[in-house]
C-alpha cells in the first residue's frame, strides 16, 4: 500500500528559511548598520573667529582658525555607548588654542538616539527621510531642530540639506574664563548628509557668544567654520563604500539566502520525488510479484476446484445419510458435525480462491439488501455459542446479488472464527444514507493487530495460518466493482460497506 506524503519536512524547512531571511532583513542589517564603529568620527573645518580676551573688550580682528571635532567610544554597556566628544579651535598662524569644549554623551546604538532622551537622535539614522528631525548634535553642543531644505549633489551623489537653529542657549561650561556671567550662544547651520547611510559629507556653522548686563549684550566671540575640502571628500568616499555594503546587507546577502533555500527546497523535493519513484517501482515490482502469483493461483485453482468439490460432495452427502441412519452408532454422530464443519471450510477456502482470481462481469439484479442478508446467514452454520443480531430496512439495491452474498459470507465467517471457541456475538446493521446503503458487520471476538489493518485487504495477506489471504482481497475487489468502499476498525471489530443504491445510474 502506497505511504501517504508527508509534508511536514518541507513545512519546517519553510518556516526555518523565513525565519532566517526575516531575521537576517528585520535584526542582523540593523545591527551591522549600526555597528558601534559608525559612531566614532574625526572633522577637519576651517574658519574663521573673532573674540575678546575679557568681557567688555572689543573683539579682535578676525583669525583664521583651524577646527577639530572628534567622537570616541570609552565605553559599552549592552546596547548604551559612551561618547565623548571634543571640538578644539586653534589659530592657524600661531596654534593657539581659542576654544576648547568637551562632553560625555550616552547613545543608544540601535536607534542613534541619545539614551536619557529617545526624542534626540545623536546622529542622522540610515535611510534618512525628506522630513525634520530633532538631534543633539556634538558640533552644535545644544539639541536643535534639523529642518529638511532640499537635495544637492556632488560627484553625482545625492545629498540631503538641513538647516539648523538655537538661539540663547547656556554655554557657560565651556567659557569658564568668563565665570560667573552667564554666556549665551546663538548658532546656526547648514548640513549636507548623505541619506542612504546618515553620513554628515558638509557642516557649516556660524555663532555669535554674548553676555547680558544691564539689559546689553557684549559679544565675547563671534565665528563661523565649514568642513574642509579633505574632509568632505573622505567623508563622501566614506560614504560611497559604506552605501556599497549597504547594498549587500539589504540586497545581495537576502537575495543569496533565498537562492540557497530555494534550492535547498528544490533540492529535497527532487530527492522525495525521486524517492517517491522509487517507491512506486518497488511496489510495481511486488504488485507483479503478486499478481504472478496470483495468476498461478489461478490456473492451479480452476484444474482443482472441480477435484477437490466432487469429492467434497461424496464426503457430505455420506456423512448426511450416516448422520441420518439409526443404525449407525452414537460415537459416530458425534464426529458428523465435525466432518461437516470441516468440509465448509474447505470450500470456503475454495470459494475465496476462485472468487478473486475469476473476476466476472456483474448480473445486476433489483433487490432487497436484507434478503441479500438472510440468505448469507442461511449458508452458513452458525455455532451455537454465537448469536446474531440484525438491524435491517425495506431498502433495495441495484447489484450483482451472488457476489455481494459472498462478500458477507467472508466477513460473517471471519467474525465465527475471531469469536470461536468463546462466545459471542455478530452484529449486522444495515441503514440508508443519501444515495448509499450501509451495511456494518461487527463483532465481539479478538480484534485484528493495528499493524494488519491497512494491509488487511492485499491479496495473500492472513492473519489466520489456515487462510488463503485473498477472502477479503476478493471482498474489496467486488466491492469496488460496485463503486463502493469497504473498510475495517477495531473497537470492535467492524467492517463498514458502502454501496451505490442503484449502480446503473
């Protein structure tokens, strides 16, 4: 019997392929694009300032300045960065130090926002959008809206405009000189950034430091710096290679895993497939085994079953008129049934041989299922320790009536021998569905073992040693010449029929 599918191994397989590409698309790209590495950043601008050296001096004349900012990580915890970031301006002429300001920032490295405030980002994200985004920029010192103003290019590279502002924010901690007055900054900016990975290709800053006295406001430094002409290539070149591998994240690797898992699939789809070929040749080769035999069968049947019936037939009509006689002693009596019994076996042995291996073209007949019943039980004896319980209707059925006759034969005479020698019943119930008849036959005897119920129908397959192993093969091949179905279950065993109520329609 041919096994069913078994789908469950490509199903797994599926769902492991989608979990891995999925996870690969939604977790591992977001954490390499946000490797703690994209954090750390050196910029080179060069600017020009003005400042006084005490409060209420003028400022000076304007110094060109030379301006480093640097982010460095010095520490990780989990997901949470430490930063510290400076920003020092010297004079280029004479490598004075004008200004210098530090801080410690803590960063979130999956979202590049700032950890106390998820509000600010630190950095522009990956995939940055044509909209504002608020951040609290090293370069800036203080959180600032980024208004998006439009797109540029340089290179033929595509870059984002933002615009930034904050006005009279504190920046006394890093004018110390200056203390206690409290010194005020207004600054803003231009930045360009490169959308596809976040990266900051040009900065632009102006600033204006003051105190306030009196209601006056005395200026103490007055600047503006750009990124420098080697910056802004290595930061565009920087950008260039990491939107290459950008690329590969999100495109080449998911496109490469689901090449690989496709044909995988294809792959154990082939190997089943050719398993399942190799299957179906098997069991051709054991269904021509069988049918070899069975055709051997055959022709050794049909020279003997006229040897063996003829004298049969001597051997009952003896025993019936011995049985009969009163001269004939008490002793022999006794073994009459026996020899009966013995002889009804043997046909039907006999009758299983030749009913499956000469197969006939059907004699449809008009009749009652439960005549069709009756006669069946009438041709059999029945063992008085066994009783049979019927549950029949007026129901007619369109079928050969000899052949569906033998088929509860079978089934009636394998129930005596599951009950044999215990007592017992058979229960024979006969009900109408639809379009169908449903003849149940079950029993009280032994139940057949679980591992013969799906091979219970193959020809030369017993679970008796006397048995022939094709009653019940001739039985399904009957049935399915009327278009019906025939099937078996324990508890307890029952054999469950279903015919056509009229098969010539």
């Amino acid at each position: 019997m041919k096994k069913a599918k078994n789908p469950w191994g490509l199903i797994i397989f599926s769902i492991i392929a989608i979990i891995v590409i999925g996870s690969w698309v939604l977790v591992a790209t977001q954490i390499l694009k946000n490797s703690p590495a994209t954090f750390e950043n050196v910029q080179q601008y060069i600017g020009e300032v003005r400042y006084a050296g005490e409060i209420g001096r003028e400022l000076s004349k304007p110094v060109i300045s030379n301006d480093f900012s640097e982010d460095k990580i010095v520490n990780q915890n989990g997901n949470i960065l430490e930063i510290e970031s400076s920003y020092v301006v010297t004079n280029v002429i004479t490598s004075e130090t004008i200004g210098e300001n530090e801080n410690t920032y803590y960063v979130d490295v999956n979202t590049r926002k700032h950890a106390d405030n998820n509000q600010w980002y630190f950095k522009f994200p990956p995939n940055v959008q044509k909209q504002d985004y608020v951040l609290f920029h090293p370069n800036m010192g203080v959180p600032a809206m980024f208004v998006f103003e439009g797109t540029k290019e340089i290179n033929d590279v595509e870059l984002y405009n933002f615009s930034c502002q904050s006005m009279r924010d504190d920046f006394s901690h890093a004018y110390e000189r200056f203390l206690p007055e409290i010194v005020y900054g207004d600054q803003t900016c231009i930045t360009s950034i490169e959308p596809v990975t976040g990266k900051t290709i040009e900065f632009t800053i102006s600033w204006d430091l003051y105190v306030i006295r009196d209601g006056e406001y005395i200026s103490v430094e007055q600047g503006e710096s750009e990124t420098s002409e080697f910056s802004k290539s290595t930061q565009l070149q920087s950008a260039l290679d990491t939107k290459q591998l950008f690329f590969i994240y999100d495109y080449v690797v998911p496109v490469f895993l689901v090449l690989v898992f496709v044909s995988v699939f294809f792959t154990i789809m082939y190997i089943n497939k050719s398993s399942e070929r190799g299957q179906i040749i098997i069991e051709q080769l054991e269904e021509m085994q069988k049918t070899e035999k069975i055709t051997t069968i055959g022709h050794l049947a049909s020279r003997l079953a006229h040897d063996i019936r003829n004298p049969l037939s001597v051997i009952q009509m003896t025993t019936d008129i011995l049985s009969n006689n009163p001269d004939i002693s008490e002793k022999f009596q006794k073994y009459a049934g026996s020899i009966t019994e013995s002889i009804q076996r043997i046909s039907h042995q006999v009758n299983n041989v030749l009913d499956y291996v000469q197969q006939k073209p059907l004699n449809l007949t008009k009749i009652p299922v439960s005549r069709i019943i009756d006669s069946a039980e009438g041709s059999i004896k029945i063992p008085e320790n066994i009783t049979i319980e019927k549950t029949t209707t007026d129901d007619e059925i369109v079928c050969d009536y000899h052949l569906i006759e033998i088929v509860v034969i079978n089934i009636i005479t394998n129930a005596i021998y599951a009950i044999t020698p215990e007592t017992g019943k058979i229960k024979i119930e006969i009900r109408r569905e639809h379009h169908l008849i449903k003849i149940e036959i079950s029993n009280t005897g032994e139940p057949i073992p679980e591992e013969s119920l799906e091979k219970i129908f193959e020809p030369l397959y017993t679970t008796k040693q006397e048995g022939t192993g094709l009653g019940l093969a001739s039985c399904k091949s009957i049935i399915d010449q009327h278009k019906g179905t025939i099937s078996v279950k324990n508890d307890p065993t029952t054999f469950t029929i279903k015919l056509p109520r009229n098969l010539e329609n």
